[in-house]
C-alpha cells in the first residue's frame, strides 16, 4: 500500500491525480493479459466473436452428459487476444480465469473475492499460456536493443513492474541466469522442450541455451509480486 505524506495532502487532498492507492492483486483477466503485453504477444484487436486460447485438453468432455462435446483451441492470433473476449462455457469455465476469482457469470457479482492460493503460482508458473508469454517475453529481451545481461536485465524488470530492479532482486536474477546456462548447457534437450511451448514463432537465430535461460528469467519476473499487483 502507496504511503500517505503531507506533502500529497496538501498538493492533492482528494487523490485527484491517485498519488495514493490500496495494493492488490490484479484481477484474472488482467493477469493474463498482462503477460501477453510485456511478452508481446497481446493482440490488441477491438470487437468480433469471441476465442478459445489454451486450456486442459479433454476439459469440455469430463462435464459433457453425452462426451462429445469438443473444445477446438483457436490457433495464430485468436490465441492472444484479451481475455474479455474468451468464449465462455458456463458449466466449464477457463480454468486459468478461474483460478484467479473471475466469476463464473451465473448469477449477478456485485463484487469479486480476491483469494491467494498455491492454485495461482501453479498457473502462472506451468500453463501453457504463461510458459509461452515467457518464452516471448525472453526473445523479446534478447532482441532488443540492450546488448549486456544486466542492461537486459534492467530493461526487462523495468518493462514487467513499472520501476528499477533493486541490488536483492539483481543478484537472484543473476545467480538463477549462471545457474539456468549451466544446466541448460549440461541438458540441451531441456531447452528445445521448453522452447517448444506454445504456438508463438521462435527466432532461430538466438542460441536455444541463451533463450531457454532467459525464458527461466523471464518467468521468474512475470511472478513477481510487483507484477501481479497494482501498486
């Protein structure tokens, strides 16, 4: 939570201009699409029908009476659209959605709960969607124009919370990025997994080692707490 100083009394006692507001979480929607904007991948296109971005495969069969109702994911662009435009299944909800609070839409919410689970870190360290969106987020560090690891570094904390890395968070961001090179380069074959998730292109020409320890980086950042709360 922002503190309250005279001086932001003084200058504005309303909080005309929210120099001072209450922390919390960001809501569902907002999570993911947040993720797809700092990776690059947020289609931010107005209107249309509504898209099926990744969820569990089989889910619409398990609450289907006859099983054979399908759910056929939307592939190239549809997949990153805003979360606003996600087809909604009321009996089968998208469980990423549902994970952080989104209401189900059945009955009217006049508020939303805000919950903290082990559930959350589950999703945003492991779905597809969110490993994706830190592979993209990882290439597009890696192609911009910072050329050093901490340059990068900066730029890409930078970019995901709103404000400069401290020396905690540089030197943690530093020893996961040794560490990360040094099995990755032991286990080259982990790499081209990881590289491999999602539908997003990879750039060929960066070194997979390179990427694949970036993309570990790149996650680590998009879970941080700065990122996933209004502050």
């Amino acid at each position: 939570e922002s503190t309250t100083r005279s001086e932001h009394l003084q200058k504005d006692p309303t909080n005309l201009y929210h120099a001072r507001a209450p922390r919390f979480r960001l809501m569902g929607e907002f999570v993911r699409d947040n993720a797809l904007a700092v990776s690059g991948l947020l289609n931010r296109e107005f209107g249309g029908a509504g898209v099926k971005p990744y969820q569990p495969a089989g889910l619409w069969v398990e609450v289907s009476l006859s099983g054979n109702r399908r759910f056929a994911r939307d592939e190239g662009e549809k997949l990153y659209r805003r979360s606003l435009y996600t087809y909604w299944k009321r009996s089968a909800p998208h469980p990423g959605l549902m994970a952080f609070d989104t209401p189900t839409r059945e009955t009217c919410t006049l508020q939303r709960q805000r919950t903290n689970t082990p559930m959350q870190a589950l999703v945003t360290l492991n779905d597809e969607q969110f490993v994706e969106a830190s592979r993209a987020f990882a290439q597009r560090i890696l192609k911009s124009s910072a050329k050093t690891f901490h340059d990068r570094m900066n730029w890409a904390f930078e970019l995901a919370t709103g404000h400069p890395a401290d020396n905690l968070r540089k030197e943690v961001l530093e020893d996961a990025y040794k560490y990360q090179k040094e099995k990755f380069a032991a286990e080259p074959n982990r790499a081209e997994e990881l590289l491999k998730i999602g539908e997003a292109p990879i750039d060929a020409s960066i070194d997979a080692n390179e990427h694949a320890s970036w993309t570990v980086l790149a996650s680590m950042i998009l879970n941080l707490d700065e990122t996933l709360n209004r502050e």
